[in-house]
C-alpha cells in the first residue's frame, strides 16, 4: 500500500490555509508546479479530489475538509517523534518559532535577545510578530511553536504558564495632569477619574483594548468621558503616546512601556491606587507538545531577564 509522504501533508495543509497555490507554494518555499505534482499523486493515493480549482477559485472538497484534521494530527505527531529523538541535546538549543504580541514585543525583546545569545547560542530562534488571534491560530496549526502574550484571554487548548502581573498607568498630557504645580505628578490615579477623561485605545484587534477596558471596569463607551474611548486608528503604544503629547487625551500603559527614554516629553505617568488595573504576562504552547519542558524553561528564562529589566515602579 503507498502512503502519503509528510511533505505531500505539508503542502495540502498550506493550501487548505491559503486557499491559494501560489501563496502556499510561497510558504513551502517551492515552486507552485512543485506544488501541484505533489498534490496530485496525494490525491491519486487517496484516491479523492481534495480541491475545487478554476481560474479565480480554490475550495477544499468534502475529501479535503475531512482530511485536515488527520493531517495535522499526523505532522504533530512527526514532529513530536523528532523532538523526543533530540531530549539528549542540550535544552533550547534547536529551532524555536516564538510568536509574540506588539504590545510587548518591542519592550521585552531588547532585554531577551541578547541573554538569549549569551545563554542558549545554539537555539535557532525565530520570531512572529502578530496580534493575539492570529498567533493563536499559527499555533493551533503549528505555525508558531509557543506564543508570549498577555491575559485574560480565553486559551483552553493550550498550555498555559503565567510569569508576571504588570499593572497599568494613567499617561496625560504634563500641562493637564499638573497645571501650575498644584498636583503632584506622582499622585495616585482613581479608577473613577476616567469617566472624566477622554480615553484613547488602541483599534479593535488588540487584546491591551481589551485589557483596558476590562481591568478599569469600562464596560460601555459612556464610561469613556467625552471621547468614547477614541481610537484614532492608533495600531501601537508609541502612536498613542504622541496623541497624549499633542492633546487629544489620555491613555492607559503597561508597567514596560513607561521607560523614560520610549516616552516622548510633556508626558505625566501616574500609578493607581490599589487596586491597581492590571494585566498578566504568559506564555503558552500546544497540548501534550513533546517540547512542553522546554517552553516551560522557555518562560522561566524570559521571566528571570525581563522582571528585573522592568522600569521601576513610580512611587
């Protein structure tokens, strides 16, 4: 009986995601014709059309549709026999595919690569920046071998390892939060003080939007003062830190992103009186994964360089 090879598997789960043969050829990093043949004989060892194709068009058949849960579970399983195959190497010190979110990103990552170099040269590591659902789907998929991200987040099929808690801060413009010095910049922020702000966030998509609106008990738009909760198409922190500076309100920031030197001038920052709004920071990874340990070192590591290199709390 000839079976179907794991790189026929491979090239049938590319095409089941894109939906394109050149974009998943792009993927494979093959031709499209190399694609295509390896398709073919998939299809004539199973002996069923696994796509719809036209000149515009590409659908997965009631064949193909069935097939994608199997041809997951069978690559999982490939690679898990390749991982346990390696438990004698040295730990983190083959390729690694970390996805992580932009709100943390561009905060951690000058304090992870560098140890990380130091600590584990011989890990491979690469890195997905993207927004939390999509992360999560490379992951189901096994795009992406762990995710580091920020909580709640409803994550029940994964592994989940929870690391630190990082409370937010008020960010207002200098000349509102301390007019003529008759406030301290270093007063407690009251929850109760942003029905009276205008509240700049992120656009949809971003789970910190969430974060915020979630922690700081915002549970609809007229809780957000004057501006609603305007987003202004702002895609980062840094962007909303600028519409802080020139005036058009405030804005919530995570314990990482008040460096001095990533905020621009004429900012006050201010902490909350307790309870302080918070979210959490975690990594998390597939189910019964034959690397679980690994990423659990993973997260341990991250933990010890990055909780330390974390801006002072304002007191």
């Amino acid at each position: 009986m000839k079976l179907p090879t794991a790189r026929q598997l491979q090239y049938f789960l590319a095409v089941a995601d894109a939906l394109s043969f050149s974009r998943a050829a792009e993927t494979c990093h093959i031709t499209q014709s190399t694609l295509s043949n390896g398709l073919s004989e998939l299809e004539v060892t199973l002996g069923k059309r696994l796509f719809n194709r036209d000149t515009r068009t590409v659908t997965l058949t009631p064949a193909g549709y069935e097939l994608i849960t199997p041809a997951r579970s069978i690559l999982e399983q490939l690679k898990n026999l390749v991982h346990l195959t390696q438990r004698h190497r040295a730990p983190l010190s083959s390729h690694l595919i970390l996805g992580i979110i932009p709100t943390i990103a561009p905060y951690l990552l000058p304090y992870i690569l560098p140890r990380q170099q130091t600590e584990f040269p011989e890990l491979d590591l690469q890195l997905k920046e993207d927004l939390t659902v999509r992360l999560l789907e490379n992951l189901q998929k096994g795009a992406v071998d762990a995710v580091l991200m920020a909580f709640p987040y409803d994550t029940p099929q994964f592994e989940r390892m929870d690391l630190w808690s990082e409370p937010f801060y008020l960010a207002k413009p200098a000349q509102v939060s301390a007019p003529k010095g008759k406030k301290s910049p270093q007063a407690l922020a009251q929850l109760d003080d942003l029905k009276h702000e205008t509240i700049l966030l992120l656009e949809d998509g971003h789970c910190l939007r969430d974060h915020v609106i979630s922690a700081c008990h915002l549970s609809s738009g007229k809780q957000f003062g004057q501006g609603m909760g305007r987003t202004l198409g702002a895609t980062s922190l840094q962007t909303l830190t600028q519409m802080v500076q020139h005036g058009y309100g405030a804005t919530l920031l995570p314990h990482m992103a008040i460096q001095p030197n990533l905020l621009p001038p004429d900012i006050t920052v201010m902490p909350f009186a307790a309870p302080q709004p918070s979210r959490q920071i975690g990594l998390v990874w597939r189910k019964n994964d034959a690397r679980a340990e690994e990423f659990a070192l993973l997260g341990r590591f991250i933990k010890q360089v990055c909780a330390p290199g974390m801006p002072p709390l304002i007191s």
